[in-house]
C-alpha cells in the first residue's frame, strides 16, 4: 500500500492567505442606516383613521355601559337575518 504523502502545511498557508484582509477592504465606507418617509398623504389617512377611531371608542364606551346596567337590548330578529345573510346571501 502506497500512501502518497502531501504537504499539510500548503493547506494551511492557503487558508491564512484567505484569512489576511487587506487595507482596501478594512477601509470599506459603513452602510448608511435605513430611512423612512412617510408621505403627506399617508400622514393624512392616518389622521382620518384617527378620528374615526375616537367616534369608535366613544360607541363601544357607550355599548359598555348599557351592557353594565343592564339597559342593552338584543334584537334577535337582526341577529337571525345577519346569520342568515351571512351564510346564505353570498
């Protein structure tokens, strides 16, 4: 049996040449950082959102406190046609 010998250390100096940076590449600029924009508009439909979402709080406030003292009334026959809606008039 023949064992063909190699030189192990011409492995190691090609790794250590992999491993050596160059000055080129220590001097390389740093990425600059992300940014964001947010246009007029879309500060404006946010905006519009915000309203509505106040008229909404002050609903579901209201919902609450019928429900609370017991003043809140279920309508079942709008309950039975919005089922019925739902699962049949697609």
């Amino acid at each position: 049996m023949n064992i063909d010998k190699t030189n192990s250390s011409s492995f190691i100096q090609s790794y250590q040449k992999q491993m050596q940076v160059t000055p080129a590449q220590k001097a390389r600029p740093l990425q600059q950082e992300d940014q964001l924009q947010i246009s007029s508009e879309a500060k404006a439909m946010f905006e519009k959102n915000t309203e509505a979402d106040i008229a909404r709080q002050e609903k579901i406030q209201l919902l609450k406190a019928q429900v609370a003292s017991g003043e809140y009334q279920v309508d079942s026959d709008k309950v039975a046609e919005k089922i019925h809606q739902y699962w049949f008039d697609k």
